[in-house]
C-alpha cells in the first residue's frame, strides 16, 4: 500500500494500492550481503482506494533499501 498525504490544512488525504490488473515489472539489480542493501528498478500503476479512476503510473522507478537477516 502507498498513501498519499497532502493534509497540512485539513485537505483529503489518498491512499493508492498496487493495480494488480495490470502488468508491473519490479528487478532486483544489487545485492549487498555485506551492508544490507538492496537496489532495484521497477514500473508499477497504483489505483486510490476509494476512486479507481484516479490512478498513479510509475516508470523507471528505483529503490535502494535495508534489510535485516534474520
């Protein structure tokens, strides 16, 4: 899940969800075990919850993270 916020004076706020009718494409493209983190690209199309309409298209999205192994 991904929200929206745009709320500092009382202005609705969004909240988007993966559109899992459509294709998305999500690669992992580094993996370091030494410092935990994790780098990869991604296109992916997210709907509001409340209103399919209104919808985000997200390409040549990139990541970089943490993990934690357990």
């Amino acid at each position: 899940m991904f929200e929206y916020w745009f709320d500092s004076i009382g202005l609705q706020n969004k909240t988007y969800i993966i559109d899992t009718l459509k294709p998305q494409y999500f690669e992992i493209t580094k993996l370091d075990t030494i410092g935990n983190i994790v780098s990869g690209i991604f296109d992916l199309k997210l709907v509001e919850i409340d209103d399919k309409k209104d919808t985000i298209q997200i390409t040549n999205g990139r990541f970089d993270g943490k993990y934690w192994q357990r």
